[in-house]
C-alpha cells in the first residue's frame, strides 16, 4: 500500500 | 518492485549510459538537444530533494544520485566541454523551453496531491517531464536525419515509459491503495509524445535503414 506523499517510483 | 517498475529504470539508465557513450566516445553532441538535457537536470533536482527527508531504499537513493550526476554532467558537457560544445546544433534548438517550465510550475501550484514545498515540487517535476523530450523531437524532425546513437537514446528513454506504464497497470491489481493518478496521466502523455518516433524507428528498423524522420 502506498500512502499519499510517499513517492517510492523514480 | 515488481520487474516492470525494474525495467523500466534499467531503460531509463541504458538510455543515459548511451547518451554518455555518443558524447564521449564521438565528442559530439550533434542531434542533441541542450534544452531537453537542461530540463531533465531541473526535473531530477526538483523531485529527488526527498533525498533529504524520506529514505526508501539503498537502490532508490542510488538511481536518484546517479540521475541528478549525470543529467548535470551532460548539461555541463554540452554547455563548457571545449570540443564537445562545438558540435551543439544551436541554431536548430530553438524551443521556447522557458514556457515549459513555467506552465508546468503553474500547474503544480493549482494541482498536486498536497500544498507543501516538497509535494508541489514533485508534481512539477512530474509534469515537467511529460513534456521535456519535446525540444528533442523537434530538433530530431528538424535535422532530418537521426545518427544511430541518437535515435538509441530516444528509443530507450520511450521504452523506459511504456515500461512504467505496465508497471501502474501491474500496481492497479496488485495493490490496494495504488491510486496516483497524477503520475498516471501524466506518463501516458509522456508516452503518447513518442508513438510518433516509434512509428518511424520500427519502419526503419523493418527495412534495415537510417532512422529518417519526415520533415
């Protein structure tokens, strides 16, 4: 899950 | 990291690793465009200052170092390398790129998933990027005709998107709470940018020929 404002992704 | 999220940033780094090879092996930049080089730095610098603040992997803190180094080192390149900057086609990269820069910061301060420094600067990134190839396509139509290790380095950077797209679609189904619908849209007009010159690179491809763009 991927919360809002993490941005993980390049 | 499902694997094609992974090469998705391989094709990515390929793409700049030829662009590297085409600079110093050829000290040359000719069918490059400085104003696509120059907004790429802005994009790499306006969304990895996370670097800062938010850790998520060795491999992320990585890739985003490596981007940052060699966007900069490119622009530095073409901007102050005494043989390289000979080669630039400045005459032929006339893109207004300012306006880029300021419609997409526009659009960051009205749409972004939260109003901080951080979150607007991100979103700016993202849609700074969707449009950044444009001054290159554009000096690729221009010129005509494509050198080899130019047309590899735009084919690569094209199938770094459609790569994560797949890897969104594969997120949608896999996750939860995947919704990011902001680097959605945005990476598909990215993409849309490029069928163009995927048209015209699988033609040439086809028939064994020079990358030729019509004018």
């Amino acid at each position: 899950s991927t919360a809002v404002g993490v941005h993980d992704e390049l | 990291m499902n694997i094609f999220r992974f090469l998705g940033d391989m094709t990515h780094l390929i793409s700049i690793l030829i662009l590297l090879l085409k600079i110093y092996a050829t000290k040359s930049c000719s069918g490059i465009s400085l104003k696509t080089q120059e907004l790429y730095a802005l994009v790499f610098l306006a969304r990895y200052l996370d670097l800062f603040t938010d850790f998520i992997s060795v491999y992320n803190s990585v890739m985003k170092v490596v981007f940052i180094a060699s966007s900069l080192a490119i622009v530095w390149c073409m901007r102050r390398h005494r043989v390289v900057r000979r080669s630039y086609d400045k005459e032929l990269d006339t893109f207004r790129h300012y306006f880029l820069v300021a419609a997409c910061l526009a659009l960051a301060l009205l749409v972004q998933e939260k109003f901080t420094f951080l979150e607007v600067l991100w979103a700016f990134s993202i849609y700074l990027e969707a449009v950044a190839i444009l001054p290159q396509l554009v000096l690729l139509q221009r010129s005509g005709n494509v050198d080899n290790l130019t047309g590899q380095y735009v084919f690569f950077l094209g199938a770094y998107r459609a790569f994560y797209i797949l890897n969104w679609i594969y997120r949608y189904f896999t996750e939860t709470h995947f919704s990011r619908w902001i680097s959605c849209v945005s990476g598909l007009v990215q993409t849309a940018l490029y069928a163009d010159f995927f048209y015209y690179y699988f033609i040439s491809w086809k028939n064994n020929s020079k990358l030729q763009l019509p004018a």
